[in-house]
C-alpha cells in the first residue's frame, strides 16, 4: 500500500488550521497524510434501484424519485484509533483519535457515480477502525461555531439535511432537524504507515433514503411530524459506509468485489 487517502461524501469548505487531536500529533509535512472523500454511489456498481445522474428512483408501481442536491451538515469528524476507548466521545481533546475538521460544515453530496476528494490531515501513524462524525443541526442561539455558519447559510437555520427533486414530476424540497452521532467502522481497519499516504472512501447511500422496503416515499410524508418521518430518520442514520480506497474507484480495496 504505497498511496492511500481517506474521502468523506460531500464538499467540505476546509478552513485554515485543520490540526490532530492528539497532543503528539505530527507537524504538518512530517507525518502520514490521510485524506477524507465522498461518494453516494460506488462507480461501476450496479444500484438497488436505477440511477443517473441526478440520482433517479424507481420503484415497481411506477413512482419515479429524482434528486436534484443534497446538503448535510456535519461536526466534529474523527478517526478512531483501534482498540482506544479515548475517542469515544466525540469531541473530546485525547490521544486515541485524529480529528479532521470540527464544524460545523456543509457537504454539497456528489450524486450519481463518482468519488470527491475533500479534506487532507497529517497525523500520527497507526490503525484505524472507526470514523466519526455528527449530524447536527445548527442553531442561531447555538455557541459561537453554529452563529457563524447561520450567518453563512440562514436557510439552514434549524437544518441539518436539505434534499430537492421531484417526486412524479412535482417538485419538492425535504428538511430534516436530525442530530446523530456516526461511527462508521472501518472494515478490515486502516493501516497508516509512518510518513505514508491511505485513501479511505465514506459511502452515502442517499438512493436508500427514501425508501420503504421496495417502495419509493413521497418526501412529503417523510417531513417534521409526517407519517413517514422516522422510517426516513432511520434509513439516514443507517446509511453510511467507510473502506479503504486507494485507487478511488468507489469500491473496498480489501473485499471481494476488488
């Protein structure tokens, strides 16, 4: 494994000063580079349901489902240290995590096949097991970070995912104020060698969000206090993926499909 980065779904506007959470992390330039990416749709792989480019639903009875954009707003993104408890608490200022960015930030999610490129660290070597992140949403009565980023985004005030489309044809525009904790694992874990380079890709799967066993959901149904809200909720929360992806083809470099 000679070059290698770490890709999270979705365009994070880096800002200046990205540093390790550990207290013993590299300085920038000495140590392994790790790099977060993005995508929704693993590039080649046949999806559950057909897409294009933007992402397109459709289910059995006919209900066609396209995605337009989709924003998320993420905190506090972290890198777990294998078999260290330390960084359990997201957030926390300790050695048994490497932090990538604190938030919060908005991800403008790639649709359709393709892996982005977002943010790059450089931290101390070691394994690697588990991603984690925030959902969040941001508040204007919030501390500092959240009044900034209102101030940057007043229509996600009180969002912390906006979806547009069409749902048959009528346009639509779904918001949800979910907040959830992430940990993602990392499957075999990531090996980071000292003054090396790993690529590890953070799948969205945003085609499985609205959806009910083979049916496609009416956005509509699926807003604040809608009859459909928390099976959308769920399927969220259930829909993220990490691996190793060094060749950023969307794909496990360690699995079978490699």
């Amino acid at each position: 494994m000679n070059d290698a980065s770490i890709r999270l779904l979705g365009a994070i506007s880096l800002a200046a000063g990205l540093a390790a959470c550990s207290d013993g992390a590299s300085a920038p330039g000495s140590g392994a580079q790790i790099s977060f990416n993005v995508a929704t749709h693993a590039a080649g792989a046949a999806p559950s349901r057909p897409l294009a480019s933007p992402d397109t639903i459709v289910d059995a009875g006919g209900n066609v489902l396209v995605l337009t954009k989709v924003e998320l707003v993420l905190k506090e993104i972290e890198l777990k240290r294998q078999n260290d408890d330390a960084c359990d608490s997201l957030g926390g200022e300790n050695d048994g995590c490497e932090e990538f960015e604190t938030g919060p930030f908005l991800l403008d999610l790639p649709l359709g096949v393709g892996v982005s490129h977002q943010v790059t660290i450089t931290a101390d070597s070691g394994t690697f097991d588990e991603i984690e992140f925030k959902i969040h949403t941001p508040e204007d009565d919030g501390d500092a970070a959240d009044q900034a980023f209102v101030a940057a985004h007043p229509d996600l005030q009180n969002v912390s995912i906006r979806v547009t489309g069409t749902f048959n044809g009528v346009d639509f525009v779904f918001i949800t104020d979910l907040n959830a904790d992430e940990e993602v694992t990392i499957s075999p874990p990531l090996v980071v060698a000292a003054n090396g380079n790993v690529d590890v890709t953070l799948m969205v799967n945003v085609a499985g969000w609205f959806l009910n066993s083979a049916a496609v959901i009416d956005p509509s149904l699926a807003l604040k206090g809608g009859p459909l809200e928390g099976v959308v909720k769920n399927n969220i929360e259930a829909s993220f993926d990490a691996f190793h992806d060094d060749n950023h083809d969307g794909h496990d470099d360690d699995g079978s499909d490699d």
